[in-house]
C-alpha cells in the first residue's frame, strides 16, 4: 500500500496534460510486483508492452517521446517513468535507461533516418542496448581514456576494455567510445556503434551485490565496419557528455522512487509494529525521523523536476541537473538508511524490501557523473 502519492501529482505545475496521463498509465500498470520486470532477459519486451520504450525516441523519428513537438527526448516524461519503475523494479529501471544511454548517441549525431532500423527495435524493446564508456583506469576522468581505434581499409580496429557496463551479456550492441586519433587527445574521441557479435569482442559478467546484468567489454583487434562511426571522428565525447546531460536528471527520479518506497514501507511497520506499550509512529523520535524523510523526499522531487522542466524547455540546466542529480540521491541513501533503521533487525535480512532498497540505490551516487563531480558543477557555476 502507498502512503506517498507520485510526482506528477504532487506537483502539477511542472507537468502538462500528457505527462499526465503517463503518470495515471504507470500508477495502474506498475501497481504490483510484476515478475517480467525481474527478469533481466524479459525486460525490455515487457516495457515495450507497458509502453514506455517509445519515450526513449522522439515521436518525429518513430517514438512517442513529445518535447519541442516531438522532436526531442521528454525529459519529464523519462522521470515519469524511472519513477514509477524504480519503486517496484530497480532493475528495470536501471535497463530502461541504459536503453536510453545506449540509443540516444544515434539522434545526437543526426543519424535517426539512417539508423531508423535500429531506433524501431529499440521502441519495440527488440533490441537491448548498451553505453561503454567507462575503463578500468577512466571513469570520472573521461578524457583519460586508452581504448583506441585505427582505420585499415573499410574498417575500423577497435582495442581496450570497457568496465562497469550495463546490460553486459543481454545486449546487441554497444555504443563504444574510442580515440580515434591520439594525437588531438581528448579531440579524437569517437563514438561506434558495435554489434555484440563482432569479431575481436568478448564480455565478462561482474558480480555485484544488486540484481543488475553488469561487466566488461574486451576488444581486441574488434573489427567493425567503416559505417559503425557515429558522427565524425572527434564527435565522441560531445556525444558521450550530450547523451548524460539528458538522462542525468532521471538518475534523481529514480532515487524519488526508492525514496518513496522506503518511506511507505516504513510508515506501514511503524504504524503496525508495538514497542514500550504503544505503536513505534507514537514515539517522538519515530515522527521526528519520517518528518526528516517526507521533507527530504518533497526537496528531491522539487529539485529534479525543476530541472527536468527545465531540459524540456530548452532552458541551459547545468547546474539545475546537478543539484537535482546530487540532493535527490544523497537524499534518497538517507531515507532508506532511516527505513532500515526503523525496521531494526529485521531491517538487514533479505526478507526486507527496505535491505534490498539499501543495496540498489547505492549506485546511483557514482553512475552518470558522482556526487562529488555534481558538485564541482555546482560550485564551478557559482563562483563563476
């Protein structure tokens, strides 16, 4: 039962009558553990059905995404969703926007008419996609990264190794980044489309302490044809850091959605649960922890749908994003820590919603950009 109500209703200023009707869509559809949503090999047909794989491209290239008159990704409408999706599934939350990350590269370059193809099975969840961009020694320090590639005839020669990659082992294909050309350092960055059957290119699954498909990308001498460069040589980390800015925000809707969780199951064994002769909610410090919680979930959905509004209006969001990003997954490791504690013991056995919650939302401090890199943005912008 969920004693919270959803952004999109919490705050209607911020959203228009679509965004609206998303919402009341995901409210009765992702209502209730639904047993395709964990399983990572049935997920994204099973999004495809709920309908929300065509938020991940603009209606003008065969999506339903809406923004501008269709012809950009709605970045509401995304937190719409990782919302909703978040509460019941973070793992499919988690591939839900891997899909995204893996997908949007294409429209940024401009390719949409010519990987139309692709874009289809992305809205139809028949195609799984996946984002490398991340390496063992290169991770908020993008720029720093080794994997190279080289021209030879019709092909590009791709060689290094991609870490911490989403949808490792379910994906067809990977959206790697490489330098094309060392010599103009960060400038020869690169972006390729590479089919997870390529020759030269082999995963390995990473071990983790959530349900999440997870691991590395090897390449060596993967050959890709001429046509797997996105863009131009050079267009790579704009691309990289275009498709981020994006999806960023969603990565705080998300943590919402953990963070109302947590909050319900928290107020349902507080208010069940007897201890020193009266219910757990009737002891002072009980009320005092949900208050601290209820306020920082109310201070999470204003940042991120602020900046989420924002990106659909074409407004410059940089520091909005950040601040959303930060406080909203910061907040949201808080208010699970305090749902943990108010369960006690039973709090850290695996039989508890708000343990598994614990262990999922921990990532999403790190992923698309850490808490200290927002701040660096922040404060960057600020003494500016």
């Amino acid at each position: 039962m969920s004693t919270t109500r959803p952004s999109w209703a919490t705050l209607p200023f911020f959203f228009d009558a679509p965004h609206r009707a998303l919402g009341e869509a995901c409210e009765t559809s992702l209502r209730g553990r639904d047993p395709l949503l964990h399983d990572a090999s049935r997920v994204m047909p099973r999004l495809a059905e709920l309908g929300l794989t065509k938020l991940l491209v603009p209606s003008a290239h065969g999506g339903g995404g809406w923004a501008r008159g269709g012809a950009a990704v709605d970045v509401r409408a995304l937190c719409i969703a990782r919302e909703a999706l978040a509460q019941d599934s973070p793992l499919a939350d988690s591939m839900f926007a891997v899909q995204g990350l893996g997908s949007h590269p294409i429209l940024l370059a401009g390719e949409a008419e010519r990987r139309a193809a692709i874009l289809a099975e992305v809205v139809l969840g028949a195609r799984v996609c996946a984002f490398a961009l991340t390496e063992p020694e290169a991770g908020s320090d993008v720029a720093s990264m080794t994997t190279a590639a080289r021209r030879e005839g019709e092909e590009w020669i791709l060689d290094g190794e991609k870490v911490f990659i989403s949808n490792v082992g379910i994906a067809h294909h990977y959206v790697v980044f490489a330098n094309a050309d060392p010599s103009r350092g960060k400038k020869g960055i690169s972006a390729f489309l590479v089919d997870a059957r390529a020759p030269g290119l082999t995963t390995e699954p990473i071990a983790t302490s959530i349900d999440h498909p997870l691991g590395r990308v090897i390449m060596k001498g993967c050959r890709v044809p001429s046509s797997a460069l996105l863009g131009e040589v050079g267009m790579g980390l704009r691309l990289a850091l275009g498709t981020l800015d994006v999806f960023r925000t969603s990565v705080g809707a998300a943590a919402i959605g953990m963070a109302r969780r947590a909050l319900d199951e928290a107020v349902l064994r507080v208010t069940t649960r007897v201890q020193f002769g009266k219910k757990l909610s009737e002891q002072q410090l009980t009320q005092a922890a949900i208050a601290e919680m209820a306020t920082e979930l109310e201070a999470s959905r204003l940042l991120v749908y602020r900046a989420a509004w924002e990106k659909d209006h074409d407004v410059d969001a940089r520091t909005s994003v950040a601040m959303a990003k930060m406080f909203a997954t910061e907040a949201a490791q808080r208010i699970i820590d305090r749902a943990v504690q108010l369960f006690g013991g039973l709090g850290v056995t695996d039989r508890a919603v708000v343990e598994r919650l614990y262990r999922e939302i921990r990532p999403l401090r790190i992923y698309e950009g850490t808490t200290e890199i927002q701040k660096l943005i922040i404060g960057g912008a600020v003494l500016s």
